[in-house]
C-alpha cells in the first residue's frame, strides 16, 4: 500500500531462529503499529509506538521486541521463533488528527517450523 | 476485555440487498473514533469509513453507512445494494487515546459472501 513498506514478504524460520521485520513509511505519521492476524482472531496488536521514542506494549507482546529506528521505521524482532508466530504481521502507520485512517503495508506471511 | 466485539463470524447476503454488520466496542475514553476495514482475499486491509465519537451525525462514503448509536456502544455498518466485489471480510476498529498516544484495536472480523 502507498506509503508503508513491509519487508519481506514471506518468510519461513525453524524453531529458535531469530528475525526481524521492517517496516518504513514515507507519510510522516507519528503512529506505528504492529498486529499480527491469525484466523477467527482478527488483528490483534503487538506493539506501537505512539511517537519516535516511544513503544508500547499492545494485546499480545510476549515473544517479541521492537525499535522505533527513527520516524519513518519501526521494526519488529522475533529473537527465538516459535510455531505458535505462525501467522501474518501488519505494520500500520496513523496520523495525529483523530480522524485520519491507518495505512496498512501488505503483510508479511511468516512460518515457524 | 475485549475492546471491539464483533459477533457475526459469517455471512451471506443476495447481491443487490443490504447487509449490516454488527460492531460494539468499550472505551472510557470520551473522545474516540470508529472505523471499518475491509480485508479482501488478496489479504490489504482498505479503509471504509469512520465516526468521530462526537459526530453528531452517522458516517456515510457511498454505498457505505455507519450505524452509530453512542449510548449502546454500537457502531453498525450498513452495505446498502451489495455487489459481488464487496465479499470479503470486514473489521470494525476503534482509536483511543491522546494526541501523539493513540492505540488502534480491531475486532475479529465477519466474513460477508454475496451470492449472485
């Protein structure tokens, strides 16, 4: 999607490999977030970071880390990868006015073997 | 607790009816805003709508309309004249928070089928 770029794509990592996913935006917003989508679950929030310098725990943080590089990068570090990671992460990014909506990237399917 | 509750899993609709999609949400936060995605089978997350929690008036974009109804929580949307393009599945989200400290929460999501 315009604006939020995710990287990679896809990837597959065996049990206790390490990885992490990037995520950069070119839309100057201050909010970034990371969800990831399992099925009949719907988005649940990782993290976020409200503004650079900051991050938040969000709905399910265990297991992973975050950095917010900069404002245009936020990125998200599985250190010891597990099965139950299975599933496809959203970077999205929101501006300070209320009502503007979220971009979302294209998501990263990722598996644990 | 859950912060959006989405209660429908699926649906089916006819093409060319109206569906609505249930959405209800918890906040103590006084100012807030509902939105709703829709997630086709290709997987990007498009934005439909949004309601400001003080708009005095219900949402509308197109054959889109958002059901608000501040007091019971509720935040329904309304496809009017379904096409076949509109299956897919559909979140209700909500932001909370303060200037430079907002969260996003999603709902679960319900899937609509429209049948020709």
């Amino acid at each position: 999607n315009a604006g939020v770029t995710q990287t990679p794509k896809f990837q597959v990592l065996k049990t206790g490999q390490s990885m992490t996913l990037q995520c950069a935006q070119d839309m100057n917003h201050n909010s970034m977030y990371w969800y990831r989508q399992d099925p009949g679950m719907g988005l649940r929030l990782i993290y976020y970071s409200a503004s650079e310098g900051t991050t938040d725990k969000g709905e399910v943080p265990n297991g992973y880390n975050v950095s917010r590089l900069n404002k245009r990068e936020f990125s998200l570090r599985l250190e010891s990868a597990a099965p139950s990671q299975t599933s496809v992460y959203f970077c999205a990014i929101q501006g300070t006015v209320a009502f503007t909506e979220a971009f979302f990237g294209q998501g990263t399917r990722l598996t644990v073997v | 607790a859950q912060k959006i509750t989405q209660t429908q899993p699926g649906m089916f609709v006819q093409e060319k009816e109206a569906v609505t999609l249930d959405c209800t949400y918890d906040t103590s936060d006084p100012s807030y805003g509902l939105f709703w995605y829709k997630q086709p089978s290709s997987g990007e997350m498009i934005f439909l709508i949004y309601q400001g929690s003080y708009d005095q008036q219900n949402a509308t974009e197109g054959r889109y309309s958002l059901n608000f109804q501040k007091a019971r929580k509720s935040a329904n949307l309304v496809i009017s004249a379904s096409q076949l393009g509109d299956s897919a599945m559909y979140f209700c989200a909500m932001r909370e928070g303060f200037f430079n400290d907002y969260k996003l929460s999603f709902g679960a999501g319900t899937t609509v089928t429209v049948r020709a």
